[in-house]
C-alpha cells in the first residue's frame, strides 16, 4: 500500500494520478492518494477515471473540510 498527497495540484491532479497508479503500483496493490475536493466535482471525475481505466475503486471519503481520500486498487494482470 502506498499514499500518494495530491492536493498541492488542486484540481490538476488527475493526470498524475493515473500515472502513479499505471508506473508505482504493481498489479493489486493498493494506493492511497488525497486531493483537494473545492466543488466536488473532482470526487465523481476521478472515480470515473479509475473506473475507465479497469481498476478498482475501494473506498471515497472526505478526509476534512477541503481534503478528499480514494483508495484504489490497481487491477492484475
């Protein structure tokens, strides 16, 4: 399992993110990465993303007032 802060990206962090789980993570680890929420609109992006990409998402929840968390596990090959 490895975690992953975002959040220094605002709302530019889904590129990144698709990258740490495509080159950092092997097939089914987990990664934890946490983002700034602002309108929430990036709660629904990135779990579409993940959920275009094939792999898994675990868990989404808001982690304080401005943060948000997913946990994704990256699918095996």
């Amino acid at each position: 399992m490895k975690r992953y802060d975002l959040r220094h990206l605002k709302d530019n962090f889904y590129d990144r993110m698709t990258e740490l789980i495509q080159s950092d993570l092997k097939p089914g680890e987990v990664g934890i990465f946490l983002f700034e929420i602002g309108d929430f609109s990036p709660i629904q992006k990135s779990a579409d993303i993940i959920k275009e990409s094939g792999h898994e998402l675990m868990n989404s929840l808001k982690f304080n007032e401005v943060d948000w968390t997913i946990v994704v596990k990256k699918k095996g090959n």
